[in-house]
C-alpha cells in the first residue's frame, strides 16, 4: 500500500529523543524552550508556547483572546472539526463561513458578508469577538483581504496555521500575519513531534496568558509560584520538543521535497479529468496534502474512488471535513445542504493522494496510473 502519509523519522531524531530519556529531565526541562525559539524564529513572532497538541493551542487563544460564553467566532465551513470545537469549549458559538473553490480557505468576501449579516441580525445573540482563519493543507489563505476586513471593524484574527508551518503568501508568513498562530506537530503535519502544538503571538501579555492557562493556572514570571487561574494542564514534553528540533532541522529539505512531489503530481495528472491545486502569484505553500477535486459529474463517487484506490494499494482520502454537517454542529443549529454551497460542493469532491518527503516518482506515477485506470 502506498500509504497516505509517512512521518520522516530517521537516526538523527531518535537520538535525539534517546538523549532526553537518558537524561532523567523528561518534562520542563530546556528542550521546550529551545523548542519555542526556533518555531518563533521561523513565524517571525516575538513569542511561541509549545503545548501538547493544535487543538490545545487554538483553545489557550480564545482563552487568551478571554472569549466568553455568547461570544461569536466566525470559522471556515470546511476544515477538521478542531477548529470549531474550541470555540464550543469556551462556550461560545461558531459562525461558518463559506469557503474558496481553489484553496478551500476561508472566503474574504464571504466572511465581510456573514459579519454584516450576523451583526445586523437581532436574533443571533452576542458579538463577533474572533475570526478563526485555516491555511488548509499548507494553503495560505488570503489574509491580505481578510486583515483589511477584521482591522476595520477591530477583531482580533487566529491562525489555524495547523499544516502551514513556513507557508508564505505575499509578503505574509503562516502563524505570524494574525493575533496568534496555531501550528500542529501531528504525524500527518510535515513535522511531527508524535503530538504537539505551539501558539505564536507578537504580544508579551497574550504570551504570558498562554502560559499561565497550559500549566495549571501558574503564572510564568511570579518568582514563587502563584496560581491566577484555574489552568489546564497543556504542557509539551522534553521527550516531544527534543525530536521537534531534531524535525526542525531537516525541515528545508523535507519542504523542498514535497514541493518536488507536488509538482511531479502537477505534471503527471495534468490531462486527466481532476482539478489540481491551483498555482497562485507570489504563494509559497507547505505541500502538506495533495488535494484535487473530481469532475463533478462524478461527485457522488467519491466513496467509491477511494475504495477502489485502496483496493489498487493506494491509500486515499477525502480533503477534510464540512463542519455545519457533522452530527453535532447539524443537530444544534440545524444546518442543512445549501447552507455553505462552496463547502457542500468541495467535501464531496475534494480527494487526498499518499504525500510525503519520501514518496518516489514510481510511486506517484503508479498513482496517477490508478486514477486514469478509474476513468479519471
Ligand atoms: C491537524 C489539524 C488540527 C488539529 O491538530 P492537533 O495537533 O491534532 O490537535 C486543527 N486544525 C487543522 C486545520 C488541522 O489540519
């Protein structure tokens, strides 16, 4: 089976990791830091606090943020169910917002839309408080456009920059345009640290807060211990940070490769029947998915393409998720089809193929093989 994904572990990290277990500091040790400072260093923000995963990382912004319950959070429609979750988690509400048919970011125009419409409407309670942006699959979305609307109005913007960790797209950096920008080490990411998170920002307070909420509520500069909140423990191991470093220094080379698969699979897919990623001006994605989109005649056989790619020894899958339409977020607020067109129409669509710094051209000839076998 080519496999969708494969971590890139290799002698180097495991070293690495062996040091720090055989060095008894296996939690708050230096290694965390150390850790922060390179991540920081690369978004081009003043602070970065590791945590254990993204998902503890996009929750300790909206706490920073101090998002209350009946707040409002705009977030993309489509993106893995994480992003909107923590919102829910601070007892606030998601607002989707549609999405773009090339990047599957979140569309400008349609977040100046939702925050007209919602903001006008006397039904919805609360304020617009957030804007959650993703950078789907390294795809920066276009926060030129985005910032001009939310630094009108004053609200503040967190980047799900989950799978972009060094994306660029004119001019901006990935986790470094927005208020605070949330980064995933997750072995599907094109780093991994087994699970791990970091949540960069330019504004010591924001910082100081993060760090308070990841460990136990104890504030990071009180000379002896003073608990001011009534913290999570969200804390990164030594052991995570050590093989995070260890990733980070291979990471140019790791990007340059998945920008090679990627263009292989421009080249080889360029006459079938998929959309292929789009190529934008002045955009530099981290290539960590392959999404194409089946011709829509075929959009009710997304199920079965990636059945019979998995029955061929290609391992498949859909882009990410609709939000509005999973079991919880349709049961609450009742979302039904044609509520997010973009959304309803790229989720059924949009398909994975196997992406990793190690994936041979042989490999990626074979999987374009197989959908042309499939009619595509
Ligand atoms: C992977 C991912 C997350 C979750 O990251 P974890 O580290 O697994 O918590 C959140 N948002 C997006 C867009 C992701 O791709």
């Amino acid at each position: 089976m080519i496999p969708l994904a494969k971590p890139s572990i290799d002698n180097t990290d495991i070293a690495a990791v062996t040091e720090v277990l055989l060095s008894g500091q296996l939690v708050q040790g230096r290694k965390v830091e150390e850790f922060e400072r390179h991540v920081s260093d690369i978004v081009g923000a003043s602070n970065a606090v590791a945590v254990s995963n993204c998902t503890a990382a996009l929750h300790l912004a909206l706490l920073a943020l101090n998002i209350k319950p009946d707040d409002l959070v705009a977030v993309p429609a489509y993106s893995w169910p994480a992003t909107a979750n923590v919102v829910e988690l601070c007892g606030a509400t998601p607002i989707f917002v549609d999405i773009e048919p090339d990047t599957f970011a979140m569309s400008a125009s349609a977040l100046a839309h939702t925050l007209d419409r919602v903001s006008g409407s006397t039904r919805t309670r609360g304020t617009f408080v957030a804007v959650i942006v993703v950078h789907p699959f390294g795809q920066m979305a276009d926060m030129r456009a985005i910032l001009k609307i939310t630094e009108k109005l004053k609200i503040p913007v967190i980047e799900d920059a989950a799978c972009a960790l060094g994306a660029l797209r004119n001019g901006l950096r990935s986790g470094g345009c927005g208020q605070i920008g949330c980064f995933s080490f997750h072995p599907r990411k094109a780093i991994t640290t087994g699970e791990g998170g970091i949540a960069c920002c330019n504004d010591q307070a924001v910082s100081d807060t993060m760090r308070t909420w990841r460990n136990h509520g104890q504030h990071p500069s009180a000379s002896t211990p003073t608990f001011t909140l009534p913290g999570y423990n969200y804390r990164m191991t030594d052991v995570q940070a050590a093989l995070g470093i260890s990733q980070l220094q291979k990471y140019p080379h790791i990007l340059d490769m998945r920008r090679k698969a990627a263009g292989q699979y421009h080249t080889l897919l360029a006459r079938t029947s998929l959309t292929l990623p789009p190529t934008l001006a002045d955009n530099q994605p981290v290539h960590q998915s392959y999404v194409v989109l089946l011709p829509q005649k075929y959009s009710n056989t997304q199920r079965e393409t990636i059945f019979r790619l998995r029955e061929l020894g290609v391992e498949a899958t859909i882009g990410t998720w609709h939000i509005p339409m999973t079991e919880y977020y349709k049961t609450r607020y009742n979302y039904t089809v044609g509520n997010y067109p973009i959304a309803d129409d790229i989720f059924q669509r949009a398909l994975s193929l196997p992406l990793f710094d190690a994936i041979t051209e042989t490999e990626q000839e074979y999987v374009a093989e197989c959908l042309r076998s499939l009619g595509l």
